[in-house]
C-alpha cells in the first residue's frame, strides 16, 4: 500500500517520513476561516492531533476522518513502514494510535445527499435509518431524503397508508436528531404531482387523476392511473394539504417537490407542469426554503426551461453507464438554472445490483457535474417492482457516490476492486488480504467478474464480505444481455411471462448463468469461511448476502430450465416446475425473515406477491400476459 485508504479520499495527504504511529488523541480543535466551507485540517504528530476547520461541518469532518485513520492502524492497513500491523481499535485496552500524517481537505459539492426510496413496499426501522446516517455522516455526506408517495402518516387519509406502516411525526423528529447528530440535512421529500398512485387507487382521490381509468404505458402494459390532472383545484388542494402537514415537520431549508414522470400529461399540455410548480412555490412552508424538482419532464420538454422560476434547483437524473450528463447540465447552465447531478445505485429490478453500471454511472455523473457547476450530487436507490434488493447491495455504489461527490478528482480510483477495499475497512472493519487475490469469481477475496465487465476488481485484497458484495453485484455483467436499468437476471422471475432468451434477453446463454452461479457460491463461501465481522450489522449483512445468492440462483435454475424449452414457463417439464415452485417457496419463507431484520411488515406482503404470481405461474404452467404486479 502507498496511500492512506480513507473514504472519502482527502485532496492533500501529507505522510509524515517517519512513518511513525502516534497517539491519536485530539490536543486542540479550533476554527479556522482560511479553509474552503466543510473544510478542515488534521495534523497527527508526537503530542497528538491537531484539528482545524472552517466551520462545525468541518470540524466534523476531521473527527471522522480521525476515526478512519485509527480503524487504518487497527486493522493494519497503512503504507508499508508503518510499524506492526494490527495496532489496536478504538474502544480497546490499549490506546489508539494514528499515522504521523497531515490532511487537508474540502468538499467539492456543496450538497452530497443520500436519497432513500421508502414508497416502494420497504418502510425502514427507525434502527436502520440510525445505522445508514451514521455511515452517511462518517463518509461526510451532508443531506438525507426518504422519498415519499404515502409513507407519511397523513391525518385524515389513513386509507391510503394504513398497511403501509408509516412514519409518523414523531418519527420525524428522532430522525432529524439522528441527524444533526450525524452533520446531516433531513430533507423534505414528498412527490407531487406523478407517482401518486398509491394514493388514485383509492376513492375519492382516482378522480383526481388524468386518466381514473388507467392507461397504456411502455411495451403495451396497462398501467393503473399514476398523475394528478393539474386542471383539476382537487388535485393541488390535496397536494397543499399533504406539504402543509409534512413539513412543519423539518427544520431543513429545502424541500424536494418531486415531479418526475408525470406519464399520462400529454406533450399539449406540458406548460400546465410549470404552472403547477409555480403554485407549489407559493405554498406556506414551501416559499421559505429552497425547492428542488427532478429534471426529466424538462428534459423531455425543454422548452419548458426557459420558464422555470428562479430559485429551483433542478435534480438531474441518470442511471446508466454513458448518460449524456454534459448535454443535459450544459441546458441547465446556459440558463443560470442549479443543478445537482442525481445518478443511482442501480440496485432496483436486480436483486444483487449492477456494481460496474452503478461506479461507471457515478464516477460520469461526478466528473460532468463538477465542469457544468451542479452544486452537489444526489444519490439515489430505488424500489421499483417490489424492492426485493437487500439494504447491502446499495454499499457499493454508496460508497462511490461518498467518495466522487467529495473529491471527484479521485473518480478514477473507484472501480469495483478499490471500492471493495474501501467497503472491507470501513463498512465490515475487516483486514485486507496481503496479496491481491486472483482467478474470476474469487469471491472471498473480492474478485467477482464477468467475462467483458468494465472492471474485473481480480486484484481487489478485499475481505470476503465486500469481496461477496462485489461479485454478486457484477452477475448481471455476467451474461451478454445488459437491459437498460434493470439485470436480465431478474426480468424472468418479475415477469415471467416475458420468455427468456428472446426481447430483452436475447443472448442470455445456459454457459453463461453456469458462471454466474459458480461466481456466486464461491463468494457466499467465503463469507462463511470468513466468520463474523465487526460491522454492527454484520450479521444482517451475511443475511442479506445469502438472501441474494438464492435470487440469483432462482434465477439462474429457472432460465435454464426455460432455455432448454422455447423460453416459457409452459415449456418447462412438470417435474422441473414443481422443482423450481419448491426452491421459489423455499426463498420466501427466507425472505420474511430477511425483511424484518431492517424494515417494517408494513409492504412485505405486497413484495412477497411477485414470489407468489410467480410460483403460481409455475404450479399452472402459464404465465398472466398482462402481468405487472399485485397492483397492476
């Protein structure tokens, strides 16, 4: 090792020739204007540390950073010199001890948000919402959004959220401590005006949609009615009824008003968008903050642009490796218009996440923002089609999104093999392997792969968790098919009346999902060779781990069985049906158990849904044509 593994990655790092471990207690802590806001100083030498920082952020940021350098010495993972390996943790008998070192260090982003989808069937614990702030606060971002549909507990809508296990105000309020606590902005996330299905599907609000029958959206599915008509006074009455009970809630002075694919507004009638978001700026408790909306509607319209009002801060999102960031951003800058590049886990309709898409996706996304002026970036993970992800296959590309929106300088160091390095010390606190691991699928040692992967992360010295993250993540770049914003590996069980290896899989092979289940089994092995970590939710996480080799190979085991048909269910033998039906409920009864260990019951039923259509798909032999989900 040459350099100190921090997350994120410090601009100036200054290792003392010494190489000297030296205690790290902290001897004087005080502000400093000179530095950049966020910004701090850390000095490690022989009488202890020295923090500087530009303002309470930046004194903070020197504290986590101070931390990592201890968990660094602990775990033995310092530049080469550095004395014995493995000094001790903080919190053990003997003191902690730090590098001789100086860091100085900035954000380049002023926001570096987090945004959680909590709409989509999962509804966090307040436990583990304790657990991502405190990881977000120490890998220095600065805002948390949970996306909202119906997950707050509205007062006189309760049949809209009722099974949904909502929170509450009071849950707001131990959430905004939290994270204060931890340096970060709750932010108000409530949508507004498309994705409010959850909430047409009931009477008397389906009047209120464009379409209260529903409509045809993409590849001819019939979807159920999804926007509110903003010709309607009913729809912007119930809106201002939502955002007046919401955000007295938060202290944050921003607000996300949503307004992402409103579907059912016809090109005709795209001038009513702006219109509506004029009214909602003048709404009590929205004109004293500073709003922010999603950027596709005005991508697709952007005429529109010239029309915005001053003040907005435009969330630019982006899921896929290539995204045309410059274009897009360089609209928005030609027009004084804010942006904040919004790029994603790319852990939705995947089960294991697409680890390569979702660095490559941030890395672009930071380098694009930072040239076009954004003024930060915002991380997404959604839930789209049941979030049957587990809360660790976001890490990765969490971690990448830490370390691009704080320095994007460092963007070219977050490829799958360098994040897993990072992940092992300082998500598990596991040791590094002394020597880069080699071989495809050497999971316990960080190396899933595919045969054409963007990078292979082969001579990753990750420990076996991070290791195992990796390589399930990096399954869907395993096979030749690459739908866009989705794994092909998981179309065939949420859709199963989709055939497999023809539209889009076509080119899925059974050699192909034979590496991908030998990659993975190699991985999970070594979490278990491995043995506990000293994450807090380590334990979850071997869970989590588990949970997501049996997607995978559900998966796998299902679209061979189909290849070797015409690609549909009914051309599966009976025998092999019943199989699979056994193996699907086998996973179920998993899954349940998984769920609870992070979220709420409120949802699971709905999620567990897809599992069941699909197993009834199987036990007939046929699958509904029409088929998207228990809601339609």
């Amino acid at each position: 090792m040459d350099g100190l593994l921090l997350l994120p990655q410090p601009r100036e790092v200054s290792i003392d020739p010494s190489r000297r471990l030296v205690p790290a207690e902290v001897v004087s802590e005080e502000i400093d204007h000179s530095l950049p806001p966020e910004g701090y100083r850390l000095a490690a030498g022989a009488d202890g540390v020295r923090i500087r920082g530009a303002d309470r952020q930046g004194l903070r940021h020197a504290t986590s950073t101070l931390a990592q350098l201890e968990r660094l010495a602990g775990l033995g993972a310092l530049p080469a010199g550095f004395g014995p390996a493995g000094m001790p943790l903080s919190g053990s008998a003997s003191p902690p001890m730090v590098p001789a070192c100086t860091i100085t260090d900035w954000p380049e982003f002023r926001i570096r948000g987090m945004m959680l989808d909590v709409s989509r069937c999962r509804v966090p614990t307040l436990g583990t919402l304790e657990r991502m702030i405190a990881l977000l606060g120490e890998w220095k971002f600065n805002q948390l959004h949970l996306y909202m549909e119906h997950t707050f507990a509205y007062r006189g809508h309760e049949a809209v959220w009722e099974e949904a296990d909502p929170y509450t105000a009071e849950d707001i309020a131990d959430l905004e401590q939290l994270c204060r606590a931890a340096g970060l902005d709750l932010v108000p996330h409530q949508n507004t005006l498309g994705h409010m299905e959850r909430w047409l599907a009931h009477e008397p609000y389906r009047s209120l949609a464009i379409s209260p029958e529903g409509f045809y959206w993409l590849l001819g599915i019939f979807r159920q009615p999804m926007t509110l008509d903003p010709a309607k006074e009913g729809s912007f009455s119930l809106v201002a009824s939502l955002l007046g009970q919401l955000l007295p809630n938060f202290t944050s002075p921003y607000v996300h008003l949503g307004m992402d694919e409103p579907f059912e507004l016809s090109p005709d009638r795209a001038g009513e968008w702006t219109a509506w978001l004029e009214r909602l700026l003048a709404l009590d408790g929205v004109r004293d903050r500073s709003a922010m909306v999603w950027g596709d509607y005005l991508d697709s319209h952007p005429a529109l642009l010239d029309t915005m009002l001053a003040g907005v801060t435009v969330c630019e999102w982006g899921y896929e490796a290539g995204h045309a960031w410059p274009q897009v951003l360089a609209r928005l800058a030609e027009r004084e218009i804010a942006s904040v590049v919004s790029p994603g886990t790319s852990s939705w309709i995947s089960f294991a996440g697409r680890v390569d898409n979702a660095l490559r996706n941030v890395r672009e996304a930071a380098i694009a923002g930072r040239e076009a002026g954004s003024v930060g970036m915002l991380m997404t993970d959604w839930g789209d089609m049941g979030h049957h992800q587990a809360l660790a296959t976001i890490f990765p590309g969490v971690a990448a999104a830490a370390a691009c929106s704080w320095n994007p300088g460092a963007a070219g160091r977050c490829d799958p093999g360098a994040i897993s390095e990072l992940l092992s010390l300082h998500l598990f606190q596991e040791a590094l392997s002394g020597e880069p691991a080699g071989g495809a699928g050497a999971g316990a040692a960080g190396g899933g792969v595919g045969k054409d992967a963007e990078v292979s992360g082969a001579n990753s010295r990750a420990g076996a968790y991070a290791g195992a993250l990796t390589t399930l993540g990096q399954a869907a770049a395993m096979v030749a098919p690459r739908p866009p914003n989705m794994s092909a590996l998981a179309l065939n069980l949420l859709l199963p009346q989709l055939p497999v290896g023809t539209g889009l899989t076509t080119n899925l092979s059974v050699d192909d999902l034979g590496r991908v289940e030998e990659a993975c089994d190699d991985a999970v092995s070594g979490v278990v060779r491995a043995g506990a970590v000293r994450a807090p939710d380590g334990a979850v996480i071997r869970e989590e781990i588990e949970i997501t080799r049996a997607w995978l190979a559900l998966s796998v085991h299902d679209a061979v069985a189909r290849l070797e048909g015409d690609g549909s269910i009914g051309s599966v033998q009976g025998n092999r049906r019943r199989d699979l039906d056994r193996e699907a409920g086998e996973l179920t009864d998993h899954y349940r158990e998984v769920w609870l260990r992070r979220n709420r019951p409120g949802g699971l039923d709905e999620s567990v849904a897809w599992i069941d259509h699909l197993r009834s798909c199987y036990r007939d032999g046929a699958a509904e044509p029409s088929w998207f989900g228990p809601r339609g």
